[in-house]
C-alpha cells in the first residue's frame, strides 16, 4: 500500500487481503465488509487512536528515562502479542499507534519492525489502523522502507525532529506530527492534527504554593480550549491531544476520553504501566478501569454529530499570530462562551453576530473603523491601551462610543486572568448567553446546530458536583440530559421571564451534555 | 508610623492594658458597668443532612426562647458568603462545607423562624462583585443552594445584596450605641439592617488571615456598603479594594455625606482598626442572636486560597443572644483562648507580604504581625461579657467539644 502525506488528503485505502492467508471466517466477513466500505476504513476523521506503545523497542526506548516498574516490563515487552488485540473488542478503538522506531541500532528496530508488521496484520483484519510511532534519531528513510513493508496505515512524529524529516520518509507517507505549537497550525489545512495538550485536572491554588485570595476558585487544566481554538470554520476536523494521564487520580482516564471529546477532538489514549500490566494479567480492576475507558469513547462516538454543531458565543475573540493562547484557556475557564474570528477575516459582515469583541492587538486604521461601527452600533469593543486613552488608575475604564462602548485596559497587553475575569462584569448575563452556576471545578462549552443548543459540561473534581444551573438565552421546551453513565434523562425547563430559559441538572458526575430544543 | 502604644487613647487605656506576652488583661470603664452576657448553647453536631430545624429549635429553647421576639416580626439573617462568587473553595467541596456557611443551616433557621411566627424573614449579604444588580440569589446558586427550597420555608423570604442601596432609596445611618465608639461614631447603610426587628449574624467558625477568627462580629464586617464607601476619592497608592482602602488601613476617607472618622490620625495598623472597627459596627446595627456554623469549616483561614488551609469537620453548631459572648464561647470550643492577647494564636498573624501594603506587615513597636483581639474589644465597649466564667454555658460543655483548630491547621491533631 503506497503511504502519502496526510496534506494531499485521504485516498482510498485498498485493502491487500491475500486469501492465502489465515484469516478466521469472523474476520474474513469483517474484511469482505471494509472492501466495501474503503472510504471508512481510510477516512483518518473516523479513527479513535490510542497509543499502544510496546515491544522490546519501547522498552529500550524508556531504559533512557524512566523505565517501567518489574511487574510491568513483561507486559510492556510482549504487548504485541496477538491476544492484546482481544482489548479492543466492544470499543470504538480503531487506531492503534505503535512504537516502531527510536534510532536504536539496526537489529532491534528491525526486530521491532518485524514485530510490529504480524501485528498490524492481524489488527487490519480486524478492521483496526497502525500507525507507527517514530521518535527522534529515527532513520528517515529505513523508516519508510519498513512502514511499506508492514503496511502502516500511516507514521505518527513524537518529538522534536530536524527539519526535513517528515519529507524524507517519502513523498507517499501518511505523517502525523504531534505539535507542541498550537498557534502556528491554527491556519493549517490539514485535515488532522495532532496537538501536545495538558494533563486534564483540577487543583487547589494553595496546593500549587500560589496563594490567592478568599474566593479563589481551583486551577483547572483543560484542553477544551485547546480544541476549539483549531474551529475556525464551519468544518469539523479531528483534532488529536497527546497527553499522559494521572493515574493516582480518580477518574482520571475518563476525564481524558472527555476533556479531548467536549469541544469534538479526541485524546490519543495513553495507558500507565500499572494499567497495562493489570489488562495483561486480566486483572479485573484494570478491566474495569478499561470498560470504563471504553464506555466514554463510545459516548463521544454515538454522539458524533454533536460535532458538526458550531461553537456557541456572542463575544467574538480575534485572533492572530501574536495572540496569547492565555486569554481562549481563562475564558474558557470562566465559563465565558466565545467564538473565534481571525483577524484577516475582520469586516463589517464578519462581525455581525456578535455583541461583543476582545480586540487585543493594536488596530489599524481600517480595523479601528470597523470596531468603531460596531460599537456605535450598540457592540462592546474591549480592547488594550493601543486604542487610546487608557486609565491612570483603575484597570480599565469604560469609554461610551454611540450606542455601545469600548472597555479599554491599562495593562499592555492586557493581563488574560483580568480580562477573563472582567467579563464576568462588562457582559450582561443576556449578552454572555449562557450562565451556570456551581461550576468551580467543571468547564462547560455550548454550541449550536439545527435550532438546538448543546451544552457541555465536564466536571474536574473527583466528587460529583450537586445542583448545576443553566440558563440560556431563548425559549426552549425540552432539555434531555445524556450522560455516559445512565440512560438520557428528561430535565425540567423554566422561562426566566426575561426571554431566557432555566433547567437544573440535579447532579453532576463528570461528562453531561443537555441538549436545548 | 506613629508608634503604636503613642496611638492608644485614652479610651483604649481604659479598654486595655497589658501587653505582655500571653496575657491581655482589661479595665473596665470607671463606671464598672458589668458587661452583658446571654446563655449561650453548644451542640455537637455531625453533618449537615442531621435534622437541623429540631436542633435550632432545642438550642433556641436552651438560651431562654426568641419566640416573643420574633413573632410577628421581621428577621434578618445576615449570612456569611466569603468572597461571595461561590467559586472559591476547595476542589470537591462546596463553598458551605468550607467558607460559606451551609445552606442546610441558614434554610433550618428560616424554617424555625416561620414555626416561632416570624412574619418575613430576610437573607442578606454583601456580595463582592464590580458590578451591582445581580440578585442574591443567583450567588447562593453558584454554591448549589437550592433557593426555592429556602423560599418556601417561611410565608415570606426575600434576599438582598447589601452591597449597595438594593430595594431602597437611600440609605440607613446607624449610629454606635455601644459604651465607647473607636473609629467611626456611626455607619451608612443598606436600609435592610435598620428595616428589621430581629437580627440575626449567622457566621461560619473559621479562623481569619488578618484577625486571627471569624465569628458572629466579624460577620457583620459585610454590611458595610462598597459601593456608598467606594465613592471617595482614591489617592495614588491606596489599595484597590474599597473595603481595605477605608476600613482596613484607613487610607481614604469615606465619601461626604457619609460619616466620618473619629480620629483620622489614629493607628492605621490593620491588626488595631479592625476590632475596634467591628466593635464599632455590632455597635451600630446590634446582634440580636449570634449562630455560628462549625458543622464543617475550613481551618487555617477564611477562604479557599490560603495556604495550608484545610477542610475540616469540628461538628459544632454554636448559638447565644449576646455576639460577644457567643463569640468567646466559640473561640473556646476551637481551641483558643477567649481572651488571648496579640502575641498569642490565633491573633499572632501571618500575613500575606504580596497582598499588603509594607507598613501593615510589622507594626511599629512590635516584632511580628498581630490583630487585637475583637472579642475583648467587645467587652471593653460594654457589648458583652468574653469572660467564660461569667458566661451561662448551655448544650455540651466545651472541654467535650473542643476541635483544636490551630492542631488540625499544623497538622497535629491526634488522628
């Protein structure tokens, strides 16, 4: 099967099942069903990766760090043991990222190959994409040679590579680099990213040695903004996070599936040596965990089309080079809804919609126009001390300009936490559109497709949260809460009296979506 | 700074004296009025799904009964929601477990004041917000409080966000009725806190950054209007925070129209304006029943980004008619001294250096921070009595009820 750069975009993926081999009948109709679904089976926006690092390559590579605990180094050395694959069965796992190269010398990367060629095979029997993960010091071109000869359905890059690597696996590899710069793919074509993200969790600022006032609220570490930051159109991508989980904290691998999940990206699933070797051994704790793991990814695929629902938001954030990815993480976490918009796309028409806009960097003259007619118009402009008279004293000052007004900030550039904080206060609660309480440690994200509303909620916290409110601008009749746990649930709806709509979800425990109709 | 024994006058001579380490004795005023005290109950009580209303209820009967004075009447609950946002705690725990108290408490006590005949009962607090207008409500809703519940305990329940003039026109002055004010002779405030019969200061039992505890007094630091008191002139350098830069350190004065310092030139160490300044305060809006909230609490500092703070379970419910006096019954039960000087826990301080200005981190003429105590600040304005042999304890004694607070905060409780 000839490999091609993920830039020309997905080719159809012709299956090589030669009848000579020992396919079992349950795998044959399998296979017979892919050569007719060629289409699905190569589409990349359909594979639910998880990394399934493993073989005596993986454990050569982790003996220059840290490597795994005795009891899991068996494991880790015979992952690719064809029974590993019997894991997969009854999760939407179709991707499995395997370690196939270090730049180890020549005979262990090519037993490494070896290995890893059986077990693709049998994988892509079971309908099941490999990609090989290549690290640094990898050999570019035996690289290639030898994800041609195990018929990789692609190479996945983890680390920092020297320039022209990617080029030289060959002009037909499918390469898939995990960034470490969000801002600079942001523009990107490329129909799928993957991206370095944070270890999803919430913390108390005393605990981190920052000490805070009364009302500090916990620190949560998220990559819903980091997902939704890659939405810049009406299209959906998939967006892959790359991050290790916590495994000391509960409910931290499900809290994974869904911090990648809520904003329509996926996290490439990442197991710690004591899961690995307990699903080695069958333990039934480590299965248990691994249903679970199981049970949020089939959440987020059933509920597929939540991704074509468009990010939800009256303030419009503009985005550019130089725009502090800080500010999209301290909304978000303020629960205040945004969409994004580039700055070479500002215009008049591109800004109707909004009622508001965060405008950090320096306007020029043409763009200072624009944002002023959006401000007469009635808009709130909130903008840094570039735009002309900022306070002396106060953070920032309000300046009345025609029907609405420009928050102008003393701070150059404005500091995120402010701003994120602020406006909370510079935005009504019919502006902001969506308001929830008793959120500290949960981040909610609301979008909308086909006159519905979906809002998103995922709690960081170990304990369930009791008794979130929502309310949500518009008349809505039903609101049906889905969870992963528990069958969808009818929540009661209550008109606010000022056009918005009030519901309760009476608990909490980690991902909820309520969708609005 | 002036040196802070110059900064006495002669009413804090006849309040205190006595600086020496551990003690902090007090004169009492050349009338020798005995100060007032009221019984005061302690419950240990373990969690808050407990039947709340029927202990209020035993408790309330323990210290003599309230029904006459509420029957028919308007109660105000002026509750503490530190911070105010909802959003400030502990991961996994809601603000009412930590620094807010709960909403189990505050819906039994308005349950138990609608069976004792109350006609309305009113739930108030300042919230801490720029922007004013947003109702009460929607802030005990960020703590998961279920409002509609509490509304319909009593025929009537209202809420106000004190912060400002909220459903009047203007605003109420109370004047200082207490023997000796310190600071201010009276205060403007929301009309709520003179538009009641019964008042009531519904605290949580925590200790405190900047005043070593928070109990039912301090409580009523939150009835101070920011945006009445915001509206004088901020010089250069005066803190942000309307509240520090009038009250606190007494960098600004507050707005015309509303009153004024005593003595602008008086000791504007925080750890010395503060008591007086509460004192002053349950001086002009009096505390008709003090209930304070230990069922759980966080221990080491009022609010969730202190380090070192922890969640703790004291199981205590403490409940009298005199806020002094229910004040030292409750510092008692969490360890301390009642009447503790300021060289001694909890009112030897440790202040954050980042968050206050660098006169207020070592008073002149002493070597470490400290806050007098407001307790005997009380005492020594004739409001009520911190001596616990004067005190009539009811409920559980408190050698069986005592949660050592500053053990728990270092670590070094027994397990």
């Amino acid at each position: 099967m000839p490999l091609r750069l993920l830039e020309q975009g997905p080719q159809h993926w012709h299956e090589a099942c030669n009848p000579g081999d020992e396919l079992s009948r349950r795998y044959l109709a399998f296979a017979t069903l892919l050569s007719l679904c060629p289409v699905w089976a190569a589409d990349p926006g359909r594979w639910v990766p998880a990394r399934w690092d493993g073989g005596p390559l993986e454990l050569t590579r982790r003996a220059k760090g840290q490597t795994p605990p005795v009891e899991a180094r068996e494991a880790v050395a015979r992952w690719y043991d064809p029974a590993t694959l019997g894991l997969l069965e009854g999760t939407p796992i179709n991707c499995l990222l395997v370690t196939f190269s270090i730049g180890a010398g020549a005979e262990a990367e090519h037993q490494q190959h070896q290995l890893v060629k059986e077990y693709a095979r049998l994988a892509r029997a079971r309908g099941i994409a490999t990609l090989g993960i290549v690290y640094p010091g990898a050999n570019p071109e035996a690289v290639a040679v030898a994800a041609r000869e195990a018929q990789l359905d692609g190479l996945v890059l983890d680390g920092e590579f020297p320039a022209g690597f990617a080029a030289r696996l060959g002009t037909g590899a499918l390469v898939i680099p995990i960034a470490r710069d969000a801002a600079s793919l942001r523009t990107s074509k490329t129909p799928l990213l993957a991206i370095e993200g944070v270890r999803p969790d919430a913390r108390d600022l005393s605990d981190m040695g920052i000490r805070a006032g009364a009302s500090a609220e916990p620190w949560i570490e998220s990559n819903i903004w980091l997902v939704r930051s890659f939405r810049l159109g009406t299209e959906w991508r998939p967006i892959w996070i790359n991050q290790r989980p916590n495994p000391s904290s509960q409910g931290d691998y499900i809290r994974c599936v869904a911090d990648s999940a809520v904003a329509g990206g996926r996290w490439m699933i990442a197991i710690d040596d004591d899961l690995r070797a307990g699903l080695f051994r069958k333990d039934h704790g480590a299965l248990t965990s691994w249903r679970s793991i199981a049970t949020y990814l089939k959440f987020s695929e059933d509920h597929a089309q939540w991704r074509n629902f468009q990010p939800y938001g009256n303030l419009g954030v503009i985005l550019d080079n130089d725009f502090s990815d800080e500010y999209l993480n301290l909304l978000t976490r303020r629960q205040v809804p945004y969409r994004l918009l580039l700055r070479s796309e500002l215009r008049a028409a591109s800004l109707s919609g909004f009622q508001a806009v965060l405008a950090i960097a320096p306007p020029t003259e043409a763009e200072r126009k624009i944002l002023c007619d959006f401000a007469e118009k009635g808009g709130l402009v909130v903008a840094g001390p570039s735009w002309g008279d900022p306070p002396k004293d106060d953070p920032y000052a309000e300046v009345p300009l025609g029907k609405g007004r420009v928050a102008v900030y003393k701070e150059d550039p404005p500091n995120p936490e402010s701003v994120a904080k602020d406006m909370m206060d510079l935005l009504d609660p019919e502006v902001m559109g969506l308001s929830v309480f008793n959120v500290p440690s949960a981040i909610t994200y609301a979008s909308a497709g086909d006159k519905r509303v979906l809002v998103q909620l995922l709690n960081y916290a170990g304990r369930p949260i009791d008794r979130v409110t929502i309310r949500f601008n518009g008349s809505f009749k039903t609101a049906r809460l889905y969870t992963p746990e528990n069958p969808s649930l009818d929540l009661s709806v209550r008109a606010t009296g000022n056009g918005r709509t009030e519901l309760l979800i009476p608990k909490l425990t980690a991902w909820g979506a309520v969708l609005l109709e | 700074m002036e040196d802070v024994r110059n900064a006495f006058s002669r009413r804090d001579l006849l309040a205190l004296s006595g600086l020496a380490a551990g003690a902090l004795a007090v004169k009492r005023a050349a009338a020798d009025v005995a100060a007032p005290t009221a019984p005061v109950s302690v419950a240990k009580v373990a969690s808050y799904d407990l039947d709340l209303v029927a202990q209020i209820e035993q408790m309330f009967d323990q210290i003599g009964g309230i029904g006459n004075q509420v029957r028919g009447k308007t109660v105000a609950m002026k509750v503490n929601l530190t911070g105010s946002s909802g959003r400030g705690r502990h991961v996994g725990l809601t603000a009412g477990q930590t620094s807010w108290v709960h909403p189990n408490v505050v819906g039994a006590l308005t349950a138990v004041f609608a069976k004792l005949g109350a006609k309305r009962v009113r739930i108030l607090e300042s919230t801490f917000r720029k922007k004013y207008g947003t109702p009460l409500e929607d802030t005990l809703l960020n703590d998961g409080w279920d409002v509609n519940a509490i509304k319909n305990a009593a025929s009537i329940v209202e809420f106000e966000d004190t912060n400002g003039l909220g459903s009047a026109q203007q605003y109420s002055t109370l004047k200082v009725k207490s023997r000796q004010p310190f600071i201010f002779p009276a205060f403007s405030l929301n009309h709520s806190y003179e538009d009641c019969d019964f008042f009531v200061s519904v605290a949580k039992m925590k200790n405190h950054e900047e005043l070593g505890v928070t109990l039912s007094m301090k409580n009523l630091f939150g009835i101070t209007p920011e945006l009445l008191y915001g509206l004088g002139p901020k010089p250069p350098g005066a803190s942000q925070w309307v509240r520090e830069r009038v009250f606190h350190y007494g960098q600004v004065q507050p707005p015309a129209g509303v009153p004024q310092e005593l003595d602008p030139t008086s000791n504007r160490y925080e750890g010395w304006r503060m008591p007086r300044l509460l004192t002053d305060i349950c001086g002009a809006r009096p505390i008709d029943l003090a209930i304070i909230d230990g069922i759980e609490a966080i221990i080491g500092g009022e609010g969730a980004g202190m380090p070192g703070t922890k969640h703790g379970k004291p199981g205590l419910l403490v409940v009298g008619r005199n806020c002094v006096s229910t004040d030292a019954v409750a510092m008692a039960t969490m360890g301390y001294n009642p009447r503790a000087g300021r060289n001694e826990p909890p009112f030897r301080l440790f202040k954050a250096s980042h968050e206050h200005p660098p006169d207020q981190l070592i008073p002149p003429g002493e070597t470490h921070q400290y806050a007098d105590n407001t307790a005997m600040m009380g005492e020594a304005a004739g409001l009520g009595t911190a001596d616990l042999s004067k005190i009539d304890l009811r409920g559980v004694p408190i050698k069986d009820a005592v949660y050592d607070y500053e053990a728990h905060w270092k670590g070094q409780a027994p397990v």
